[in-house]
C-alpha cells in the first residue's frame, strides 16, 4: 500500500507543477461609463409589399406609354424614306429604259416594263431593276405610275399611296 500512496502524491506533484506553470489569467478591466454606447437604431426594414411592386409596375408602364410615340414617329420616318429611296430607283430605271427605248412605258405597260420587254420595244435592254419583281411600297401596296404626269410638265407620276392605301390623299410619297 506504501507504493499506491507514493503514486498518489506523485499524481498530486504533478497537477501542481502543471497548475504552477500554466499561464495566470489577467483580470479583465473593469467597464466604465465611457465604454457603454447607446444602442445602435436599425434603419427601416425594406420590406417589398404588393402596394410597393404595383407602385413599381405602374411607373414603368407610364414610362412606356410616354416614350412609345417616340419610337412610332421613328419607325413612320424610316417607311417614309424607303418609300423615297425606292421611287428614286425606279427614276432611275425609268430614265435607262428611256435612253434605250426612246419613250418611257405607257400607263398601260407600266413598271412592268421595266423588267420585261414590251413587245414593241426593240431597243429594250433590261431588266431595269435589280430585284426581279416590282417593289411593294412600305406598307405593302404598289408604287403607282401614270403617264402623262398629274403636274404641267411632268414627264410621268411615279408615288406610294402612303400609309392609308388611297392614292390621291394628303399622305401620297413621291420620291421628292
């Protein structure tokens, strides 16, 4: 038994020597009134709600709406110009047919003559125009022609019934 009680007051040397050794702890300094700060606010909370999406949705739409006439007025712009830069290549062909034929096409031969040969046209060199079949204006109806010209002094008419269809009407194009 002398030998498990000298085992013992080893283990308790031990613990000692371990206890002496180990670091101290530092007491921690004591707070004082400068260290507490008043508790932070949090700022509001951004919650999206369905009043807040409809607000959202309703100022796009009413952005939409307002800037759509802005691009309309663009795209009436751009078949106006084609409707111009295709009547100013029909010019053009009808004034080759001209030189090679002597006379442009009657109203009866049409732009048709411009890509087939009239039978009484011997001199005909065509097709005058690039594509072969007669343009369509913008908005899907033919260019008209018409000899003798509408206007003293015009060789011919050559315009686009425009955006309603009707020739005659204010919003006829003709290549000017």
């Amino acid at each position: 038994m002398a030998d498990g009680r000298a085992g013992d007051s080893n283990k308790q040397q031990v613990i000692e020597d371990q206890v002496a050794g180990a670091p101290q702890l530092e007491e921690a300094p004591r707070p004082t009134a400068l260290d507490y700060a008043p508790p932070q606010k949090a700022g509001p909370v951004m919650i999206p709600t369905w009043i807040g999406l409809l607000l959202i949705l309703a100022m796009l739409l009413l952005i939409l709406v307002a800037t759509r006439p802005l691009f309309s007025n663009r795209s009436k712009l751009a078949r106006i110009t084609a409707a111009k830069t295709d009547i100013r290549a029909i010019d053009t062909a009808l004034s080759a047919f001209k030189t090679d034929c002597g006379q442009y096409p009657t109203t009866a031969e049409g732009l048709k003559a411009l890509l087939n040969s009239p039978s009484d046209k011997l001199n005909w060199n065509g097709p005058y125009l690039s594509k072969p079949t007669l343009p369509l204006d913008p908005w899907g109806g033919p260019y008209i022609y018409k000899i003798p010209g509408a206007q003293v002094g015009q060789s011919y008419s050559l315009f686009s019934s425009g955006p309603d269809g009707v020739a005659g009407t204010a919003d006829d194009i003709d290549g000017k």
